[in-house]
C-alpha cells in the first residue's frame, strides 16, 4: 500500500483497533460458538417437551371420548389450575411447602449421617465389613411394609415423615461418599504416606477433597429420593400441616384429574430444584480440582 493510501497520519485505514473486533475477527465466531452451544443445549429438551405436549394433546382429544377426558386432563386446563386458580393454586403451595420442610430435613439428616458412616466405613476394612451389609438391608427392605411400623413407633407427625425420608434417601449417599473415598489414587497415599500424614490429615487433605465430585452425585440422587419419602410420608401420617402427598390421594379419590397433575408437577418441580441446588453447589466446589465437575451440572 502506497504512503498516500495511509494517509497523513501514517496508519492503515483497514487496521482494527486493539479492544475491537471486525466481522471476520475473532469475536464474532466466538459469539457464534457460544450461542450454537447454548442452542444445542436448549434445543433437545425443548423438541422433547413440545412432542410430549403434542402426543399429550392427541392422546386426550383423539384416543379419550369425552366422558373419559377426565383421566387425562388436556395441558391448557392444567395449566389453568396450577397457574390461573388461585385457590387451587394456594392449596396446592401450602402442601408443597409443607413438604419441602420434610424433605429438606430428612435430606440434611441423611446427608449427615451417610457421610459419617461412609467416612467410618473408609477407615478400615473391618469397619466396612461390620456396617456395610446394614445399609445394604436398609435399601432393600420394602419401605411400605415399614412405614406403619415407624408410625407406632413415633407417632403419626412430621418427625416420622422425616424418618421415611431420611431411609430412601441414605443408601445412595453412603454409597457414592464411600466409593469416592476409596477411588483416590495409590501413588496420592504413598506420597502422602512418605510425608507421615496421620489418618486425619490423609482423609481431610487427599481423600474428602478427590470424593467431592461422587459425594454430591449421591446429594444428587438422593434429593429426588427424599422428595419420594415426603409424598410417601404425606399418605400414611396424616397428623399436622396436610402435604403434598395428601393433596395428591384427596384429588385421586374426588377424580379432580387437574388438580392431581398440577400436585404431580409442583412436586416434580420441587425434587427438580433440590437436585439442580446440589449440583451447582458440586459444581462450584469442584470445578477448579476435576475436569468432570463441568459436565455433572
């Protein structure tokens, strides 16, 4: 280029500035990136959903007569009750509060003790072989044939409520919290083992900070599992705040079809936002010490 093509100043008329970007610069395709990542993240799950809305539909309006509508409700007067009626609305939040309480308890209290067993069970092998096969019973035991057993033993009320969630909801912790501390690397324990680091240490510094990823994977789980033990806990002790649960057997019994799936959709809603909590949380925990962290959100 000629000096008089600069022009005075000396500089290069299709020179792009520091800081800026042209259409054929960097920036542009990295937006583009961005925003094909994002719609191919957003995209599958909404196909999936508008198809199941669509099958949903003709299921209702083509396979049902009208008499027998009501066994499947079409979306737009489900809607209608979980969004619009407002009294049907305000029922429906008062039980799924009353749930979440329950809940949540029964998930901290699992989350508490399935951590300390799966620490205790890291120990040492005897100590596995002792406690492990009781939790491996505790799962596989029909949590209905117990649940009015649990009732005689602490009374029809919240804190048996509890008690069912905190059964359903402690194997997969246990189990996850366990296999994390286990899986850490040999040649991590030999070097922590030529530096003399005590038991202590060896499980605060190495093995709890590498089980972080696999012990959220079990919050994980486990949140809709405590969900499920709330809802069961709702049907069988009925004493106190009425939950979701009972809403859903009362709706059941009047045949109210509307009501029954927007209970179904608020308490989906609900093991939904526990079990993305946790998973943010692991994510924000781990996203610095394992490359899996990113993918688990």
């Amino acid at each position: 280029m000629s000096i008089e093509a600069r022009g005075e100043t000396g500089l290069d008329p299709n020179r792009t500035e520091p800081g800026t970007t042209s259409d054929s610069g960097p920036g542009k395709p990295a937006r583009r990136s961005r925003a094909a990542g994002l719609f191919s993240n957003v995209a599958p799950p909404l196909v999936v959903f508008f198809a199941f809305i669509a099958f949903w539909y003709a299921v209702s309006y083509l396979f049902l007569e009208e008499s027998q509508r009501f066994l499947l409700p079409p979306p737009h007067e489900v809607f209608i009750v979980s969004f619009l009626d407002t009294v049907n609305l305000t029922e429906i939040l008062n039980g799924l509060y009353s749930t979440a309480q329950v809940a949540l308890v029964g998930l901290i209290i699992a989350i508490v003790i399935g951590v300390s067993f799966a620490v205790l069970m890291s120990l040492g092998k005897w100590v596995e072989r002792s406690l492990y096969p009781y939790a491996v019973i505790l799962q596989t035991v029909p949590i209905l044939a117990i649940v009015p057993l649990i009732g005689f033993w602490f009374d029809f009320n919240f804190r048996s409520r509890v008690i069912v969630c905190v059964i359903i909801a402690l194997f997969p912790i246990i189990t996850n919290t366990l296999f994390g501390l286990q899986s850490v690397d040999q040649q991590m324990h030999d070097l922590f083992t030529l530096h003399k680091a005590s038991r202590w240490t060896r499980l605060l510094k190495l093995q709890l900070p590498h089980a972080l990823p696999a012990i959220f994977a079990g919050f994980r789980i486990s949140a809709g599992l405590s969900v499920i033990g709330a809802i069961v806990g709702d049907f069988f002790f009925r004493q106190g705040e009425p939950g979701i649960g009972r809403l859903l057997d009362v709706y059941r019994a009047a045949l109210q079809s509307e009501q029954l799936f927007a209970a179904l959709f608020f308490s989906s809603l609900l093991g939904l936002v526990v079990f993305w909590f946790f998973g943010l949380v692991g994510h924000l925990l781990t996203r610095h010490w394992h490359d899996t962290a990113g993918r688990q959100v």
